[in-house]
C-alpha cells in the first residue's frame, strides 16, 4: 500500500491524477487449481526435480473433514487451494497469479500485488481522464477474463476505485468509474481511510 501511496503522490507533483483499482479476488487462496499451479511453477519459474516434486507433495493429498454439531462429516480429499496460514500460501498464490501482470501490462497499467490484494493504478493528467477510465476498465474485463480461467472469481460487487490526488481531482469533472457491472468511487485501501 505504501508503494501506491508513494507513486501516486510523485505523479501528484507532475500535477497528475492516479486511478486506483482494488481488485477484490474471491476466496482466493481456496480456489488455486493444483494441476495449473505445478504446470506454471515448472514452466513459467524453472522448479524442477526435487523442489517440484516438494510443491507437489505440499498441495497434493490434502484432505478434509467438517465438525458441526458434534457430527463429523466424511473425509474428503482438497483438490483446490492452498494452506492458510502457511508461509507458502502467499507466495504460491502470487506465483500462480503472476501472469496478471502481464495482462495489466498491455493495458499500459501497473500491478501492486500482495498476496491476493492486487491494486491496479493509471496515472494520467485531468484532461485524458476519460481515457484512463476506459483503459482502466478494458484491463479489468481481461483480468476478469483470465481469472474466470484460472478459477478464480473476480468480484465486482467488492472491488473498489478512488481517485488519488485531490487538488487535480477537484478539476476532473467525471464522479463514477465503471468496473465490470458496478459504477464505482470509493476511498479505502486495505482498511486504511486515505485522506488528503
């Protein structure tokens, strides 16, 4: 966050706007297939023999079992997701989404990712905020696009964008941002009200 923060207050002296994204990714860390993640740990970051056969061995044959009630439900194997509260599942979770980048990429966009908190940022001057707004929403269609295919599920209804920079904000003219089905302006990232 700090890192958003920082950049958009260095464009904010070239007297620019940043449009900030908060992508809201649903259940996350319980959605990671497992068979793309060993196929992308292997091709796209080189684990290979030992080290891929430990990841494999960490996220395969897992299992679970529900308690409710004082009634145990029958074990079942886990064939998504990675451990929570593991050190790993954090970093799995951003080597399996690492090809976001390159999607925010080729919109001109950047990525801020930690763990499944990604914040896509535009920056731009007042009068091309039109723009940045439709370039800002065709990245996150395809970013919808490429989690739907990588089964995680983008939710718009939690996805937040705000505007950073007040004194050039006051001079935009547009008050709502479209994102996927909602219109959006809202001013929180990662449970810290930002106030200028």
């Amino acid at each position: 966050m700090l890192r958003v923060l920082s950049d958009a207050l260095t464009t904010a002296d070239d007297r620019q706007v940043t449009l900030i994204t908060l992508l809201d990714l649903s259940s996350a860390f319980d959605c990671v297939d497992h068979v793309p993640l060993l196929r992308r740990l292997q091709y796209n970051f080189g684990f290979t023999d030992n080290v891929l056969r430990w990841m494999t061995s960490f996220v395969s044959g897992r299992t679970q079992q529900v308690s409710y009630n004082g009634q145990l439900s029958s074990i079942r194997p886990v064939q998504f997701g990675v451990p929570h509260g593991s050190v790993l599942g954090p970093l799995l979770f951003v080597l399996y989404t690492a090809d976001l980048n390159k999607v925010i990429a080729s919109h001109g966009l950047r990525l801020h990712q930690h763990a499944d908190d990604c914040q896509v940022c535009v920056t731009t001057s007042v009068d091309d905020a039109a723009l940045a707004i439709d370039r800002l929403a065709g990245c996150v269609a395809d970013v919808g696009a490429w989690t739907s295919s990588s089964r995680l599920r983008l939710n718009s209804s939690k996805t937040q964008v705000m505007w950073r920079h007040k004194n050039e904000i006051d001079k935009i003219n547009i008050r709502s941002v479209p994102v996927l089905s909602s219109t959006l302006i809202i001013a929180r990232d990662l449970g810290v009200v930002i106030v200028d």
